[in-house]
C-alpha cells in the first residue's frame, strides 16, 4: 500500500507540473449571441473550435469523456458534453456527472474564509496560533533541508498567508514538495485522511516550515489548515458550513465531501495512460482506438473513492460537477451575487481577484510550477494569470484538480468556464486554450 501510494504522488506531481504548464454520446450546443442583458455577443463558429480540440484527443482515445461549459450570467455561452462516465458504459456524461474536483475545492474554501472576514469573525492578517496555540513558535528548515540548522520562524503564519501558499508549509515530495521535510509528510501521511484534522495539525506543527512566513510561493497543504480555522471560528463541520452558506441556497446539490451511495452511478470512473501491466480494454462496437486503462488516484479503488471522509479536506477533498461548478464561479464572478441573491459583498468577492502578496516577484511561482507560471499572481484562493505582453493586466483567474478539472473566470467580460474529464494524474490542461478560443470568438 505505502508503495502504491507513493508511486501515486510522484505521478501527482509530475501531472501537476504538466497541468500548469499546459459508441460514444455527444452534445453540444453554442450560442452566436447572448441576452441584451448581458451585452456582449460571440461567434459561433470560432466557438465550434472548442469542440475541434477536444474531439481530437477523445477520437484518439487519449481522455475517456469531457464536460466543458461556458456561461455568463446566467446565460450559455457554450457546452459539449462527450462519452460515458465509464468506457463502454451506458450512462453518457452531462452537466450532472460527478467528478472528484480536487483542488478546485481550494478556491471554495478560501471563499469561505473571505465571508468569514466579510463577517468579523476572523482577520486577513490574524496570527494562526490565534486559533491553534500549537503553530505559535514554528521553526524553519530553510528549502526543506533537515541538515542545516533550523531557524526560528521570523514572523508568525498568518490567515493571508494559508490563502496565499505562503505560510512555510508544503506538500509530499512529488506534489511539488520540497526537500527533506517533504518526505517527512509522506512517511507520517499529513493530511493524507489517516487521521483526525486534529492529530494531522499536531504532527504538522512539530514538522518545520521550509520557508519563513511570507517570504515565497510553495504549493501546501495550507487550505487543509484554513478548513481547520474554519470549523474553529464556526464550530461546524466544513462541509456543514459550506453547505448552510453557499451550497444548498445556491442549489450545489452535488457538491460535497462524499459521493451518496444512490448517486455512485453518476460518478466517472478515473484513467491513466494504458500500460503492458495495465492494458486498454477493447470496446465492442466503439470507434475509437483506446490508449487509457481504468485506475484510481493514491492506490485506492473506485469504490473506495467519495466514502465518507475521517474530516473534510479544504485542500482536495470536493466532488462536484459541471452545473453545480459553474454556479459558484457565477457567483464570484458577479461581485458575490447569484440569482439575485447577495453570497460576498462585492469587495470581498474582489479580494478572489486581488494580488494578496505584492511583495513576491513573478519568479516566486514560476520556481513552484515552471516557466508556464511565469506571468502568474495570486490572489484570495485562486491563481491570476496575467497578460503576457508585459502590462501587468489581468487575464483570467483560475485553479485546477489532480485528476483533470479545470475552472476559470475571464476577467474581461466575467465568463466563467469549467473543463472536467477523470485523468490521473492530469495530462491536459486544456482551460488555457479554451479560454483563448472564448476570447478571440467574442465580438464585443
């Protein structure tokens, strides 16, 4: 098993890297204008290129399905749906279909955290062992290397700094992890849902810092401990509240910690590339030449996947799907409003969008995930990618899982997109293209 989960995480991270860098049923449906409400108009026929390239990769059967959709208040922009939730299976892939959105859970998450702020129940620059004494006199291994002298902690981790990945912790080894202290998370399985959110703060707050509070960017299992400051501050559970604040009244009916038993069948099962030890099946009456075997993220099985949770894991433990994605993307992109109903106030919603950590250079992110981030921000839970002509102009505001989800927000126009299929470790990050292709179709 430990094995099987290490193989795992190195596959993650090698994945995560290529993320940020960059008989079957099919529907689709675009739209060449859009309500006078919304005021802006797009082309349908360069949106057809959205189609193009995914077709190429699921007709060379590279992804086993896809559900990619664009709306923008309220309205469709475009959608194409393809595949079944299973290869050879009966049920085809839709709005409804349950993928396990990973990180994306993040940015809900830090969402979450912002509403709290909005309220006055906890500050942006509030100290964590404000809320967990035990994180009060952190040391620091400098890059994760434990054969150096330690040294204590220059400035304490703050709320700013969990919603920035700046607060000093990380990540296993091969979730772009770093150094020794990284392979200390793997052995003792830190927020791996071995333990009690409980026992996992207490093992993460004897393990050192690799880097001192708000110095640099490292990827981390930081929204686990906002989920943590947030059933503290509440006293709910998170997916509790998650649900009493945003879920149900925006009808997220299938977003959540767990997939319920009678909704499994609607759950895709995961792909990875075929191998000699795992090979591709053959599909009577398909066309398509399969290149994907079935498997399942950290050597589990399918069935194991979506049980109820020992906690619930702000930083990749959400299951969701495209329509119930897209409504909270909606929501942030409208200035915290949804269906008329006010979620944020619109200050709060900007905070999604707003660069929390000046101080750090474009390099910061590019030394995390590649040269590909090298025009990326971050803001309140979600990555700003920049115009690349040097400007300093937003782009979009996005995030993505570890099995091939990807969400954004155009920051022109307020679209909002989802690009979902179950590919472990991921391999296409398509949101880039697609959101290129949404913005050259638009026509005003």
């Amino acid at each position: 098993m430990e094995m099987k989960r290490m193989e795992a995480l190195r596959m993650l991270g090698s994945g995560l890297r290529q993320a940020i860098l960059a008989a079957s049923v099919i529907t689709f449906t675009w739209a060449s204008t859009v309500s006078a409400e919304t005021d802006v108009a797009y082309d349908a026929v360069k949106l057809d290129k959205i189609q193009v390239l995914l077709d190429d990769l699921y007709d060379k059967g590279q992804i086993p399905n896809y559900a990619v959709e664009v709306r923008r208040k309220g309205e469709q922009i475009y959608s194409a749906y393809r595949g079944q939730t299973e290869l050879g299976g009966a049920l085809a892939v839709d709005e409804n279909t349950i993928f396990w959105v990973a990180s994306m859970g993040k940015p809900i998450v830090s969402t979450a955290i912002l509403k709290l702020i909005e309220d006055g129940k906890i500050g942006l620059d509030d100290e964590l062992s404000q809320y967990f004494p035990e994180f009060e006199n952190m040391v620091v291994a400098p890059l994760g290397d434990l054969d150096v002298p330690f040294e204590t902690a220059k400035t304490k981790i703050t709320i700013r700094n969990l919603l920035t990945h700046t607060s000093g912790f990380t990540y296993s080894p091969d979730v772009l992890g770093v150094g020794d202290v990284a392979e200390q998370y793997a052995e003792l399985g830190v927020m791996f849902n071995q333990y009690s959110l409980e026992e996992n703060l207490q093992l993460l707050a004897q393990i050192p810092l690799v880097a001192h509070p708000g110095t640099s960017f490292n990827y981390s299992v930081s929204v686990d401990v906002l989920g943590a400051v947030i059933e503290k501050v509440t006293g709910m559970r998170l997916g509790d509240y998650l649900d009493q604040q945003f879920f149900k009244p925006m009808g997220m009916k299938d977003t959540a910690f767990l997939v319920e038993p009678e909704d499994r069948a609607r759950f895709a099962r995961f792909y990875q590339p075929a191998s000699i030890n795992n090979p591709a099946p053959v599909i009577a009456g398909s066309d398509v030449n399969w290149q994907l075997a079935e498997t399942a993220p950290f050597g589990l099985s399918y069935d194991d996947w979506g049980k109820p949770p020992l906690y619930d894991g702000g930083g990749g433990g959400i299951f969701s799907t495209a329509n119930d994605f897209l409504k909270y993307a909606e929501m942030v992109a409208g200035s915290g409003v949804f269906e008329g109903e006010v979620y944020l106030s619109p200050e709060t919603a900007e905070l999604h969008f707003t660069d929390l950590m000046p101080s750090l250079g474009l390099e910061a992110f590019a030394a995390g995930f590649g040269e590909a981030a090298r025009f990326m921000k971050f803001g309140g839970g979600y990555g700003i990618k920049l115009e690349e002509d040097g400007s300093g102009a937003h782009d979009y505001y996005f995030w993505g899982g570890a099995a091939n989800t990807f969400f954004w927000i155009d920051a022109t126009d307020q679209s909002v997109g989802v690009f979902f299929t179950h590919i472990w470790p991921p391999r296409y990050n398509l949101s880039d293209q697609i959101e290129q292709l949404v913005d050259e179709a638009r026509l005003k």
